[in-house]
C-alpha cells in the first residue's frame, strides 16, 4: 500500500506510539484487503465501548492511549445509561468500570455521545459520497444504503484508528466496484412499519454479506429503511443495500440487475411474526430503540403512552441528544411508567440478562438477544409492543385526561 513521506514517518514511531499503533492497524487491513492507500474520512463511530464486551483487557488498552481524534467521532452505546445507571439496576462495580472506559475515550477527544444512529445528531452531517469510519452494522448499513457514504463496517479499534489518523484504508465499500447489487429481492405486497424488520431479518438470512436490491410495492421511510438494514446487518452480514427508486445511489447510479433473484412471500414474513412468538408466550421485558429510537419514533411511543400504564418493564432507547431535544415526548413516555433510557440497548446492556422472555420491534434486537443476554426474544410492531406493556386490550384503560392515539 502506498504511503506518503508523513504516513511513513508515523509508521516508523515518529509522532509516538498511539499514532503508531493506530496506522498500523489501519496498513495491516489494507494490505489484507488489497488498499492502494489511505484515504480523508469525515467522522468516525467507535464500536467497543459496553463494560459487558470489552472486560477489563479492554479497558486497559483504551486508557493507554495519547493523543487527540482528527475528525469529529462519537461512540456506540455503553452498557448503560451514564446518568442514571441505578434505575436498570447496574451493579455499582459495573457503572465504576464503564465510566472509566468512556473518560478514556474522551481523553482522546471523543465526543461523549453512546448511540448507534449517528446520522442523528447535530454537527455529525453526512453527505452523499462521503467516506467514514463508522463501526456499528446497522449504523454501517444506514450510512452506506441510506445516505449514500461509504464506510467498511470497523472494528472498534479500526474505528478508533482511522479517528486517531483522520483517514481509513481505501478498500470494501469505499470503492464503486463493491457497491454493486448481487442479489434482487422481490417483495410483492406493500409493507408497513415492523414489517421492514421482519423483512431485513428474512432477507439478512438470505443474503448474507451480499448486496442486495429490493424491488417494493411500498415506499419505505427514513425508519423504516434503517430497520429493514439493521435486520439485515444482523440476521445476515449486510452492509450496504439498495432499493429501487428510494436510495440515493440506484437514483444516480445505472447498475444491471443481478442475474440472483428471490421473491419473498408474505408467508415468511409472517413467520417472524407467529413462529417465533411460540418460543416465549410471556414476555417479562417490552424494549424499542434498537437502533435508537429517533425523533419520530419518540412522538409515535408518546402518542401511544399517553393516559396509560404500563404494567412491565418498558425501556425505550434513544440517543442522550434526542432525548434533551424532545422532553415533552419523554415526559408523556415516563408519566406511563415506561423508561426512556440513553447510551445503551438492550443488547449492549447487562440489564437485559436478568430477563428470560423479551418482547422487541426490532429485527436486529431477535437476532441478538439471545445470544447476547441469554434471553429468548418475541417480534411485533410497536403497537403491539406498547399493547404488551400496558396489559392487553383488556387492561388498557386511559388514565382520565388522556387519549390512547
Ligand atoms: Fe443499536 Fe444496540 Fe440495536 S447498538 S442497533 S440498539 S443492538
């Protein structure tokens, strides 16, 4: 891989060691990966953050670190809510740990913002074309399908790295020729919110780390599009996605349709619907925000909150900037018992493990919750979800002054 006079003298251990270590890293992958050089990125987002994941090995090597990130970077979600721990019953020993771990990251001047959609926040613009360094998958696929930016999905110290550098190595998804589609999905009858969950947890399996294209009856919103690439991050390895007529690239760009071709039936959407729900008649746990819930999303849980109470547990999680931006609709959430909860998930979160059955919205959160807290995991739609917290139909009666819409 070529490298410029200033590329090799950090290589050599001129600008110290964490500069050292973080090109490196980034040399190793591009000569893995066939990198004709390193190229600008304009942000990063830094995956490896949750106590739960990293350990103490982890933590000990993020505190080692010198220096400051070139461009702006902001983190994946921790393992729990940094100002309000207590409330999901964090152990003490845990908090003390995770918060050492995010001073470490700010030291390096990281932005002090946990969440995995990014493209929410304000100062972290992406534009079309775009390169970055981004790290969680349903991030990834959000900046690659849905903005048009071009980003690998990093490993935490990649990511990491490349903010260090200000820079990536030239390879995957930041050239055209990755970007083209290898599998054509057709889906015949129109879909509607969870329904695109349902569908990226199909297609993901499906597709595995290939490009797909859908071909829709329906025309998917900014929520929808990032649930459906979360699914499919998840359930499969997809990084990049495309859909006709709706995502910035196939609008601008001729490509041929792939000779691959599958159509899925509603029957198998269907079956993320029912089968799995056999797996746990009960849930004990109802979750949304997976990925973080943005503002939209916050209004459509307040809407349905209002007036009532929710007799489980409810923990809606959003970005800690959202939730300052939007204190009516967490006020209207919190007033009915549910939790609006920041920096963290459900997965990243030890909080979750004390839960045998858990209800989600997500596609990404049933693929994950299994395996990562040990519970089993339910799929419905966030009305149905809200159904499920409040007690059913039957018990869902509206406080007096409020309305269930
Ligand atoms: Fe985000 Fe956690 Fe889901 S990081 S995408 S909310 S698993």
């Amino acid at each position: 891989m070529y490298l410029t006079k200033e590329e090799e003298q950090i290589l050599n251990g001129d600008a110290g060691e964490t500069l050292r270590q973080a090109i490196e890293i980034l040399v190793a992958l591009g000569d893995i990966y066939g990198a004709d050089r390193l190229i600008p990125i304009k942000s990063a987002q830094i995956a490896g953050v949750s106590y739960k994941t990293m350990g103490d090995a982890g933590l000990e090597w993020i505190s080692d670190l010198q220096g400051k990130v070139k461009v702006p970077a902001i983190l994946n979600p921790a393992g729990m809510d940094l100002q309000d721990w207590e409330r999901l019953r964090i152990s003490p020993e845990f908090a003390e740990k995770q918060k050492l771990i995010v001073q470490a990251y700010e030291k390096l001047g990281i932005r002090c913002e946990c969440t995995c959609t990014p493209y929410t926040l304000e100062g972290f613009d992406v534009g079309y074309g775009d390169h970055l360094a981004w790290s969680e998958s349903s991030a990834v696929s959000y900046a690659n399908s849905v903005l048009g930016a071009r980003t690998n999905r990093e490993g935490g110290p990649s990511a990491l790295s490349a903010a260090l550098l200000g820079k990536t190595a030239n390879y995957g998804f930041h050239l055209d020729e990755n970007r083209v589609p290898e599998i054509s999905f057709d889906v015949e009858y129109p879909l509607k919110g969870s329904d695109y969950g349902a569908l990226g947890y199909v297609a993901g399996n499906l597709a595995g780390s290939k490009v797909p294209v859908f071909h829709l009856r329906s025309t998917p919103d900014a929520d929808e599009l990032k649930a459906l690439g979360a699914a499919m991050a998840a359930s499969g390895a997809v990084a990049l996605y495309h859909v006709e007529e709706v995502t910035p690239e196939i609008c601008r760009v001729n490509f041929e349709e792939p000779s691959e071709k599958i159509t899925i039936e509603k029957s198998q959407l269907d079956e993320v619907y029912e089968s799995l729900k056999k797996a746990c008649k009960e849930p004990e746990l109802i979750t949304i925000g997976c990925p973080h819930c943005s503002a939209a999303e916050l209004e459509k849980a307040a809407k349905l909150l209002r007036g009532k109470t929710v007799s489980k547990e409810f923990w809606i999680f959003t970005s800690r900037e959202l939730a300052k931006r939007y204190p009516e609709y967490v006020g209207t959430i919190e007033e009915s018992g549910a939790k609006v909860v920041c920096d963290t998930c459900m997965v990243v979160s030890p909080a979750t493990n004390s839960y045998s059955c858990v209800m989600v919205n997500s596609g990404k959160a049933l693929a994950y919750v299994p395996g990562m807290c040990g519970a089993e995991a339910v799929y419905g739609s966030m009305e149905a979800c809200v159904e499920e917290a409040v007690g059913g139909a039957a018990k869902n009666v509206a406080k007096k002054g409020g309305d269930s819409n």
